[in-house]
C-alpha cells in the first residue's frame, strides 16, 4: 500500500468529494455517518471553544490508485506541555477511525507505524470508540506490537433493540402494562388541547433549524434545567446540528419526532440512521407533563418508526438501563475511551502516573463506601 507523505496530514475540507464517496462504501454501514459532513460541521462549531488555535487533520492512506483507505479525524493540542492528537467529532454517539473494510489490516499497521515513525512525542487519544469496532480492534494489537502502552476509560456498554420485522411483533414483546399505560396516557393527553405527533426526515434548510429550536426549548423545559449533571445535546450543539443537517446526507439521515400541544413542542425523540442501525442520540419532555409519560410515547413512535423503515436495530447509548430494557433493549459493545502512550520514558512515566491515579481513586472509593 502507498500512501500520502507523510502520511498526508491535511485539513478535513480539503479532502475531495469523489475520495469520500468512494471511500464510504467500503467502510463498516454503521460507521458510514461518520463523514466529510459530520466533521467539517464539527471543526465549525465545537473546535473553536475547545481547541481554538486547532484545526481539524487526518491521516490519509492511500492505495496505489489514490483512493483513500483510512482516515483517523484529529486534532493537536497540548496540557501541561505534553503533545495529543485527539479523536475529531461529536462526543456522542461515539468517535472512530475508518479503515476500509477490504484493507483494514493493512490500514492498521501502516498507521501505527507512521504513529511511531513521526509522532513519538505525542499521546493518542483515541475515542470514546466502540471496543469491537473492527479498527479499534486492530490498530490495539498493532499499538501492542509496536510497544506503546494502553489506558482506557471505561464509559460503560450500549443497548441495543434488536427490532422484529413488524409493529405488531415489537408491542407483543413488550410488558403488557407497559403498552396499556402508554395507550392511557395517549388518551388522556387529549384532554390537555390538541395533540400532534410530527416525523422530521429529508426537510429544507429552514425546516430544520426550526425543529433543532424546538427540541432545544423542550431541553429547556425539562429536568435538565434543574441538573448540574445533565446535558443538552440539542441546546448546546444547536449549530452543528444546523450545519450538519444542511447537508444532504446528514438531512436524509436524521429523523426526529416530536409532539406538540397546541402548537407548541412538548417532547421530541431525534436519531441518525446509519447502515441498518438508528443511533437513538437523544429524547426530552416538557416537566410539567410528566405524568402523561411523554417520553415513553415520542420514542414509541421513534422506535416503531425505525421497524417501518426496515432498520435492524436501534442503539440506545449508555446509561439509563432500566428504562432502556423496558424496550427489550440488551446489553450490546463497550465503549472506551483509549489513551496510547509512545515507548519512551516520558510515555512510560505517564502511564504509570495513570495507573498510579487509577490505584488512588479505587482505594479512595473502597474507604468510602
């Protein structure tokens, strides 16, 4: 394999259109959102309040015909004086590398190679990634040859609903009270005004910066206003959302759903469809009508949605479990976040200083609890 020298390392945007169309074929389908859309949305909108003297890069492998086999989105900072190349993209539902699915292995070696060759001086955060992701898998045996060290941060597993093939077989696998309570909560909501249920997919430019303002507002409504733990994935990403969804891709891959009482939004459930897989990103409801279980209904039609469109599964994302089985979900990939430190002594101190940390709060938490 050839590739680009060294390694190309160039801006996002500058990346032609035909090497990406080519390119997304041949990547995994549940990988295949992860774009030239997806990031250059990103670097506009989130690069500059976390790393506004960064731009996004990525390392380009190439084969002998020029078309691109690899890419790892990064961008270069710097704390406390050590050097990171770090992961580009949203946060959720999850970062990657994207190896061609015919050279994967050999895409693999060549970039931890380059790694070591050039970037010796450097931690590499790769992450938070899916831990049987056929890349990330890789390149952790080829980091291993190669001597460098891994620590990894464990952000727990995702669920999964593995959909039947019809509505009617996804109610039937369901708590019985489940669905009935559901079925009398959609009755009595009518007697608040006029409901509405509205499927967003495919729209204009200004169709969906207005439905991103209404799921925003309904952030604002809910029990996130009241949580210091909590986060907006609406409200504070409201711009990448705007640009991403201006795209054609992104466009047609979003579906959100919302509920409105008299005009006015009240719950919403967004999801980006990859492959045959819909990553369910996020779902709020106003607070003052939780007892209607708005929440349960929106995703409902989200998640019956998805079995109309012949989609396989649904992924859910960490936490909340126990709501999440409620919907037959199952415990599905870990997702990790993976920092590889270079075989040198600075590598090694600092990986020892991670484990050290790591021994510390363990012992701390022991003598807590």
């Amino acid at each position: 394999m050839s590739y680009s020298l060294p390694l190309s390392e160039k801006y996002i945007d500058e990346v032609k259109d035909h090497h990406w169309k080519h390119f997304s074929k041949h990547v995994s389908p549940s990988l295949q959102f992860l774009n030239k859309d997806w990031y250059s949305a990103w670097e506009r909108n989130h690069l500059i309040h976390e790393h506004p003297h960064s731009q996004v890069e990525y390392l380009s492998l190439f084969d002998d015909r020029e078309q691109l086999q690899g890419t790892f989105p990064h961008v270069r900072h710097s704390r406390a004086g050590i050097k990171i190349l770090s992961n580009a993209g949203m946060y959720y539902p999850f970062r990657s590398i994207l190896f061609s699915s015919e050279s994967a292995a050999d895409c693999s070696q060549v970039f931890v190679n380059t790694l070591n060759n050039n970037h010796r001086n450097c931690i590499v955060r790769i992450g938070p990634a899916v831990e049987d992701d056929i890349a990330i898998s890789m390149i952790r045996d080829s980091f291993q040859q190669a001597g460098w060290k891994r620590y990894e941060i464990d952000r727990g597993n995702t669920l999964v609903i593995n959909l039947p093939d019809s509505v009617d077989e996804f109610r039937a696998s369901l708590s019985r009270k489940f669905v009935k309570d559901a079925e009398r909560r959609k009755r009595k909501m009518k007697e608040l005004g006029t409901i509405e249920y509205h499927r967003f997919n495919s729209c204009s430019d200004d169709v969906w910066s207005e439905v991103i303002d209404q799921c925003a507002s309904v952030e604002e409504r809910s029990w996130l206003a009241d949580s210091e733990d909590g986060e907006m994935r609406i409200r504070q990403n409201s711009h990448f959302w705007k640009q991403y969804l201006q795209s054609v891709d992104g466009s047609s891959r979003a579906v959100v759903w919302t509920i409105t009482l008299d005009g006015v939004p009240i719950a919403f459930s967004f999801g980006i469809d990859s492959g045959s897989r819909r990553y369910s990103f996020c779902g709020h409801y106003d607070k003052n009508y939780k007892k209607y279980g708005l929440g349960i209904i929106v995703d409902q039609c989200m998640y019956e949605d998805a079995i109309a469109c012949n989609l396989e599964s649904i992924d859910m994302g960490t936490g909340e479990a126990d709501y999440k089985m409620r919907w037959g979900a199952k415990v599905d990939s870990r997702i990790v976040d993976y920092i590889y430190l270079p075989p040198t002594i600075v590598g090694r101190f600092i990986y020892t200083g991670l484990l050290l940390r790591n021994k510390l709060r363990s012992s701390l938490h022991s003598f807590q609890s």
